[in-house]
C-alpha cells in the first residue's frame, strides 16, 4: 500500500478532525472513505454517460423500471 500527503489550512483540518470524531473515525479514516466515496460517485457517474450513449437517447421511465421489476 501506498501513502501520500494532503495539506489543509489548520481552520479546515479541525473541521475534519471534529467530523471525523463526531462519525467515529480517525482523520484518517475519515478522509480516506470521504475520498473513497467520491471516487464511487465518479465512477458511477461515467458509468450511466456510458450507458446513456450507448442507448441511443432513449431512457425508460421509474415507473416502467418498477412495472418491470414487479415493485
């Protein structure tokens, strides 16, 4: 596994320090799964780009996704 750096102004990293407390985590901890959780996010979000593409424009309402899935 590798490391790296991040700087944050002092006024941010008690921020972090106190979020981190009030979740339960270290900084550590804490900055790593925000960082983590982004990433998700991200990659999520190409991933529906790609998929819309590829559909040629053409969506499918909640309500057909629900009728389809039996909900």
């Amino acid at each position: 596994m590798k490391s790296t750096t991040i700087r944050f102004n002092e006024d941010i990293l008690n921020i972090i320090h106190k979020q981190a407390a009030l979740d339960g985590q270290n900084s550590t901890q804490f900055m790593r799964n925000a960082i983590l959780e982004k990433l998700e996010d991200s990659l999520d979000y190409q991933d529906a780009i790609k998929n819309l593409k590829g559909s040629d424009g053409e969506t499918v309402s909640r309500a057909d996704v629900k009728k389809e899935l039996g909900i």
